[in-house]
C-alpha cells in the first residue's frame, strides 16, 4: 500500500501513517502480525506495564454495550522486568515505532518506572494518569492538575524520551488537566481515555462487572472524544493524539481536522483486526482525491 501521503512526524519520530494501535488494545503489536501489515501502523502503544505483575480484577471484565463495550481488565500485566526480558526483544523487531505505556501507584513509582523504560527498543512512553494514587487514598491522578502535574514531572526527571500524557475524560474541563501537564513538561498529550460507565444485570440485580463500573469505549465515545480533542489542540501548544471511538478512515480525518497530530485505534480493533490498516490505506485514497501532499496540511484546519 502506499503511503507516501500519510507518513507523518509526531515528537521526533517518524511514523509510516498517523494511525496507532490504542494501549490495552493492541497487546504488545505482535499479536496482530496476522492480521495486517504491519508498517501500516504508525506506532504500537503497548498495554499498560507496571512496577510490579498485576493479575487484574477478578470477575466480569468485558460487557457489550450499544456501540461500545465497557471493560474493567484492572492492568494485567506482566510487570517491568518481564517486559523488558521477554516481550521487548520482540518488539524491537517490528516496522513501526513502539510506544510504551506506563501505570504506577504513586509520583516516585512513575518516576522510577520511567526510569526502567530508558532502553533501547522504547521509542516514547505515554503515562497513564488515570489511576488510583495509592499514597493519597484513592485519588485519581488524572483528576486532579496538581497530582497530574506532579507525575508528569517525576516522568520528565527520568527519562529522555518524549512524554505523552494520557487525559482522562471524566474532568470538568480537560483543558485544566493538559495544560497542566504541559507546564509540568510533557511533550504531548493523548486522549480521551474511557469514560467511567456500568451494566447492571436485572436477573442477579448486581453489576455486570466484577468491579462494578468499567471504561466506556467504541464509537459511542465519538462525539465526546472529537469535542475534548477539539478544545485541547487550542488550548495547549503540544501535539495532539487523538483517540476515542475511532472506526473509519472517515473518523481519523475528522480528529485530525479537530486538531489531533496523530491518532489511535481502540476498541474497533476487537471487532476488525484489521482496522488499522483499512484506515490508513483510507486516509491514503482521500488524500490522492482530495489533492492532499502531506496529511499533516489538513492538522487543525477545522473551519470553526
């Protein structure tokens, strides 16, 4: 496929389309090796890593919901030294650039977690704030600018790689929380990150979830997504990734008119695995017909 109109620079690297696989959804890249080419991906955002291996939430961890799907999968994962021994060797190997995602408990454990990442084979990290801070009694990072700015902060001391902050959507105002991690030194930001939802089931007349609530996602995210992407691309001077409902080639030019410099697929992937490459070969054809040289042209050109 070509891809000579779609290739983009997003914080240093250069990225074969614009189009990543979303974190948690994506697993480490190789699992869908089979499914689609795979320097139609821009970068592989790998599912969150911790300090320490994470068993995830016991129960109901995936529900359906109309357009979407809810999941509380808790961060499974295997922790850092596994990843590093084991899955990273790996990664290294796949045509695209590889972006790790990071989740901790507390400011010092991103710092030092950050710190661990600083390898080769890791092209950036993307922080994921929107997690419990253990040492402050269930704070979420992501809700708060200051805790959001601290851990930040502490990632930016540790590492020379670019930093993406990940939002959380579930704000009174995003824009509070990105600029807020702008001041504190990222070098981007991605978001929206899932909003908080539930299922209930009416026989047992308990959650569907064994953790009660869980992260909505799927197109019907969309609209909320575009309009938070919308508002963060002015209100900040950082690149934009921009994620939240993505399925069509169609809905990856829209987050780029809106102001994102790059975008990520999620949930979509569940249902198509191969998504991403039918969106880039998408993005492609509309730029051929539309007269488009380089899709970053059309970045934050929405007439508004």
């Amino acid at each position: 496929m070509k891809r000579d109109r779609i290739a983009v620079d997003f914080l240093g690297m250069h990225l074969n389309t614009p189009v990543t696989g979303a974190s948690g959804t994506f697993g480490f890249g190789s699992e869908y090796e089979d499914f689609l080419d795979m320097e139609d991906v821009g970068a592989v955002i790998s599912k969150g890593i911790t300090p320490l291996p994470r068993p995830g939430n016991p129960g109901v961890r995936i529900a359906e919901t109309p357009s979407g799907m809810l999941n509380c999968i808790g961060l499974e994962n295997p922790g850092v030294d596994v990843f590093k021994e084991c899955i990273l060797p790996q990664a290294k190997k796949m045509p695209t650039k590889f972006i790790v995602n990071i989740s901790a408990g507390s400011v010092e454990e991103y710092g030092e977690l950050a710190g661990e990442l600083e390898v080769d084979g890791v092209d950036a990290l993307e922080v994921n704030i929107s997690c419990p801070n253990v040492k402050e009694g269930g704070i979420v990072f992501g809700t708060d600018p200051k805790a959001a700015a601290a851990v930040t902060k502490s990632v930016r001391e540790h590492t020379k790689k670019p930093v993406i902050v990940k939002l959380s959507p579930n704000v009174t105002d995003i824009t509070v929380m990105a600029r807020a991690v702008e001041a504190a030194g990222a070098d981007a930001v991605s978001l929206i990150n899932t909003l908080t939802g539930m299922a209930v089931d009416i026989d047992s007349r308990r959650p569907l979830l064994g953790n009660s609530t869980g992260g909505l996602s799927g197109p019907a995210v969309k609209p909320i997504a575009l309009r938070m992407v919308w508002q963060t691309a002015k209100a900040v001077h950082i690149p934009v990734l921009g994620l939240g409902g993505i399925a069509t080639w169609q809905d990856a030019i829209e987050f780029m008119l809106v102001g994102a410099g790059a975008v990520s697929v999620g949930a979509c992937n569940f249902v198509n695995p191969r998504t991403v490459s039918e969106i880039a070969a998408g993005m492609q054809a509309w730029c051929e017909r539309e007269g488009v040289t380089r899709i970053s042209e059309i970045v934050g050109t929405l007439k508004a």
